[in-house]
C-alpha cells in the first residue's frame, strides 16, 4: 500500500510516538509505544510498525532527545542509549529503504508550531521546552539553526545569576533552577504536575515555588529574546501545563528585563500544538526531505 504521506517518530524519554502525516500537517494515524530498552529496540519499534501496517511512507521524519550530527545522521541521546552516539539514520535508511530526515526535538518542537501551530508563517521563533530539562528550538530567518554540531539550542546550560553551583555540572544553571525538578524540589512535591495542583488549590509555598520558578524562566528567555531578537518566543513542555498561574507573570518579567526595542515587538505565547509539537516537526522534516 503506497501512502503520499511522511512517517514521524518522536522517540521520548519514556515514550516512542510514531505517525503518519499528510501534506496538510494532519495526523491520519498515531500510535505511542514505550520507550525502547536500548538502541536496536528503537529500530525495531519501528520497523515492526510499518510492517504490521503494510505501509509504504514516502519518507520518514525522526526527532531525538539530544544531539544529531546533521553531516552522518549519527545520534546521541543519552537518555536512550546511553552516552555513545549511534548511526540512527545509516541503519534505518538500510533497514527500510525510505529517505531518512532526522534532528533533535528541539528542533522538532519549533519547526511543527512554525508550520502548523502559534508560530504559523513566522520566520524568527524561538521554542522553548520545559520539562524535566530545557530544551531551545531556534528558528532564524526560517530556518532551524543547529550549531556546527547539532548542540545549538541546549540552553538549559545557560547562567541566570547566582554563583555557580555544584549541581550545574550535570545539566546546567538554567535547567537546574528552573526545570521541573526544580518546582517540585522547591515545594516539597513530588512533581511540577502537584506543584500545579496545590497551587491551584490555594497551597502557598506551591504558589510561591511557582513564582519563584516563573521568574527564572523570566530571566533565561529575556537572554534568548536579546541575543535572537524573535517575532516570538513558544513557551511549551511539562511545566506549561501550569501555564494559567505563571504564563502572565513570566511575560511580564522577561519583558522588563529584555532589550527595550526587541520587547516591543516580541510576543511570548503557549504552544498551539502541545505534546504533538515534536511529532508534527518530525513530520515537517520528513516532507522537507522529499520535496527536495
């Protein structure tokens, strides 16, 4: 069976999402498997997945958590298949013989809100996901930009201020203090999900956690705004789900410490398309790769 549709794969830490998506963006079918025990897991999840729907996508898109070399395709996402990087898009292109597009979900996440999302038509945006890391997805000029080496956008190596500190050897000053780990360690909470919910039942440390962390992602996105001067910046991941209580107040305070003249003309929004961001970028990526 011949599809004029692209193949998406969004390989998560805990979870593997994979699509099919058409031209117009629109999830036809989506299945979410869990994540894979190790690198030829992956493959095989997969595989295995075309094959028991006799399939034949015109191309496939995959997003990683990590780094992809954009000259061999090789992958590291230590998350998954530990700390060596691995020739993703090699043994996928032998395996099902199908034009392979592969990048971070960094990148994933800013190209799907750029095509179908807030960001749609936008050529200067800034994705930022935060989760239980920070994760920076940069378009410029409408195009995504990667670094030499596939690290361009790890911002949650960023400093907010402070002396450093022993833990940001492991993932960074942004992320340490601002990620969701960070909330939940602030209130005492098992998870920035009930970090959310006490704040909303009226719990006040909750409350104050969330201030406390809203004003680091403040202070990290009034950096990116300067430096990148975007027409936005989509705030996405995990945390966002309490974006009722902080979206206002990080607004307010990256504007105020940003340079003047970007603040003017920046919006600062929520993404549009959710968990399906990274899936609907993958599936961007995939159609890139066949229309050229």
């Amino acid at each position: 069976m011949s599809l004029n549709q692209v193949l998406a794969v969004d390989f998560g830490g805990t979870k593997t999402a994979i699509a099919l998506v058409d031209q117009a963006g629109r999830i036809t079918q989506k299945q979410k498997l869990p994540a894979a025990a190790d690198f030829t897991g992956s493959i095989e999840q997969i595989a295995n997945w075309l094959a028991g729907e006799r399939l034949a996508p015109v191309a496939v898109g995959i997003i990683v958590p990590g780094i992809v070399d954009p000259a061999t395709g090789n992958a590291w996402a230590p998350n998954l298949w530990g700390r060596e990087f691995c020739p993703l898009r090699a043994i996928l292109q032998q395996r099902l013989n199908l034009p392979i597009a592969i990048g971070n979900d960094r990148t994933g996440s800013v190209l799907g809100e750029q095509w179908l999302g807030v960001a749609r038509g936008l050529r200067h945006v800034v994705f930022v996901a935060v989760g239980t890391g920070i994760g920076v997805g940069i378009l410029a000029d409408g195009r995504a930009l990667e670094g030499a080496h596939g690290i361009a956008g790890a911002a949650g190596w960023m400093l907010v201020g402070g002396p450093w500190k022993p833990e940001y050897a492991a993932c960074g000053g942004w992320e340490s203090e601002a990620a969701g780990p960070a909330l939940a360690r602030r209130a005492g909470m098992p998870s920035a999900e009930a970090v959310a919910a006490a704040a909303r039942a009226g719990n006040s440390e909750a409350v104050e956690a969330l201030r406390q962390t809203a004003d680091y992602l403040a202070a990290g996105i009034a950096g990116l705004i300067a430096l990148l001067d975007p027409e936005m910046v989509v705030l996405g991941g995990g945390v966002m789900q309490a974006s009722d209580i902080v979206l206002e107040r990080i607004r307010r305070e990256a504007l105020c410490w940003t340079q003047p003249v970007a603040a003017r003309h920046v919006r600062i929004e929520k993404t549009a398309l959710g968990e399906d961001a990274g899936l609907v970028g993958a599936a961007r990526l995939g159609w890139l790769l066949e229309q050229h």
